[in-house]
C-alpha cells in the first residue's frame, strides 16, 4: 500500500514558484486545523525571515470558549513576537448573510492591514474540500459558467491570494497534524446545520459525493478561454476606472458581447455589492449600442460610463 502524500512535500516547491523569500506575508488563523496545518508548513519552511511573516486571528465572538482557545494556540505555538494581530467581529450569530458579511468583513480588514505594513501577499487555509464545497454551493444558486469555472479569487484588489492546500484534501491535512503532534480547536459551529455551507459538507460527506463533485468542477475549470474574454475590451486605467473600447465591443455577436460584459464584472466581483444579473447585461449592451455622440454619463450596473481623459470609460463606483 502506497504511503499517502502529505502537504509538506509541495509547500516547498509551491514557495519557490509563487513568491520571493524575501517578502513580507500575512497568515490568516482561524486556530481550526487547516489553517494550523498552513501555519506549521510555512514556518518550518523557514523559507522566509520570521520577522516578516504576519499572523492574524479573527475572533467572531460566536463561541465563549473561543478567546481561551486563542490565548491557548499561542502560548502552545509560543506566538510572542509583536507580529500577532487579534481582530475582533461584531456581528449577531442570527444576522441573515452572516457567514458572506463575516466573510466581506475580513476580506476588508485584511486589505487595511495589510496595506498598513507594505504586504502584498496573503496566505490562507482553503483546501480541496472547501473547493468542491464552494462549487456545489455556486451550483445551488445557479451560477454562471464563470462563477462554476473560477472558484476562489487569486487577488483581492492589489493582494495576492495565496492557497497551498487547495490541492490536498481534509483527510490528507488531518493526518499531516496527527503526524506532526499539532494542535488545533474544532469550531462547534461548523456542525450546526443552520448555514448552507455546512448543509453541503453535511451532504457532501454523507453521500460520499466528493469525488463525484471535484470531477465536475475540474471539467468547468479548464473553459479558461471565458476569463480572457473582457480583456481586450476593458483597459483599467486606474483602481476603478476602465477604458473601453466600443468599436471592438460592437463587433462582437451578441452571445460574445454578453459573455464579454459577464466576463468583465466577475472578474472584479470584489468591487461589487451583489451579482450581476442578466437585465443588467442587456442594459449594458443596449447603452453601448446607442452611446450618442456628445457622451452624455449614462449609469450602468454598479457604475457609471462616461468621459475620462477623452476616453470613453466606466467607472465602477
């Protein structure tokens, strides 16, 4: 019987493709076991200088337990360098969207603080799982073939998002912290079947469909081809403001000029506050056929197209 491949056997070489050694990173720890594992792999790497390396824990205040467990990883980790970072969430466990707005939270602090400190690069603990996850959650709400075929973001704004489990499943990451004498605390919340997510890792686990799921989501994972279709279209010319090109726009057929706009809003989805709907689509393409000459600012879904520069440009406000 062949013996199972661990993580440590790739973090290495996962370092050396992606990063310099010599930045400043940021570790997000939730104190659970895979972000444990990320921690325990990246620092006996001993790939970059402790001294840049930046933890930060986020304490949802859902648990009572969970201030005790936070003090309790770092004293076992003896985490005592002024580079540990404690954030605090205030939301109500009831709040309807409580695990998106915990999530946009974050996501939010993260980009603060690491903007503060001159880090660009941010490493979390997603794995397989949690990917096969996401995929038969977007399948649920009906996603488009973009949100089926790119499933977590590689940048938020100017931070880049860094996965090195993404590839390795939660038995594979539990027998790797087994092996290594690690410790970690089980979030209780993650059992309670009041969320969604965990309605999917309920029924994911129970009807061994795993395996089932990742396959399918590999095959929406190759259509590449999609997220490259905006690109010759929408020229960013500052955080939020995109140059366009309408001649190019106009020529395309109508399937293409939809899935362009598609393609366009996804991929700075980060920006927006809800989803893009096909009416929104429409609209757009609608406004750009009829773009009259003396370009008069016309809103569109989430912004504004109008004159920048003597360029045509939309305005994502």
């Amino acid at each position: 019987m062949t013996k199972e491949v661990f993580p440590s056997l790739s973090i290495e070489k996962y370092l050396l493709n992606n990063i310099s050694s010599n930045k400043k990173i940021l570790i997000s720890l939730s104190c659970g076991l895979d972000s444990t594992v990320l921690f325990d792999l990246i620092t006996k790497s001993k790939y970059f200088n402790s001294k840049n390396i930046y933890y930060l824990i986020f304490d949802h205040q859902k648990r009572s337990e969970g201030k005790y467990e936070i003090k309790q990883f770092i004293n076992f980790y003896k985490l005592t360098n002024k580079n540990i970072f404690i954030k605090k969430i205030y939301l109500e466990d009831k709040l309807k969207g409580f695990q998106e707005k915990s999530r946009s939270i974050r996501y939010d602090f993260l980009y603060k603080f690491s903007k503060k400190r001159n880090i660009e690069d941010i490493f979390l603990g997603h794995h397989l799982d949690d990917l096969n996850e996401t995929f038969l959650l977007r399948k649920i709400q009906q996603s488009s073939a973009f949100g089926l075929s790119n499933i977590f973001l590689h940048e938020y704004k100017d931070l880049k998002l860094h996965r090195p489990l993404i590839k390795y499943s939660k038995k594979q990451i539990k027998s790797y912290a087994n092996e290594n004498g690690l410790i970690w605390f089980e979030d209780r919340s993650n059992l309670e079947l009041d969320y969604t997510r965990n309605k999917i890792r309920n029924f994911l686990y129970s009807n061994k469909l795993n395996k089932k799921i990742s396959c399918e989501r590999v095959k929406f994972s190759k259509i590449i081809n999609l997220h490259c279709l905006h690109q010759n279209i929408f020229k960013r010319k500052s955080d939020k403001i995109f140059e366009i090109e309408i001649e190019k726009f106009n020529n395309l057929n109508e399937n293409l000029k939809y899935f362009t706009v598609q393609s366009f809003y996804y991929e700075y989805r980060h920006f927006l506050k809800k989803q893009i709907r096909d009416e929104n689509i429409r609209n757009f393409i609608k406004i750009f056929k009829e773009y009259l000459i003396n370009n008069k600012e016309r809103s569109v879904f989430s912004g504004k197209i109008g004159v920048f520069n003597k360029k045509i440009c939309i305005n994502l406000t």
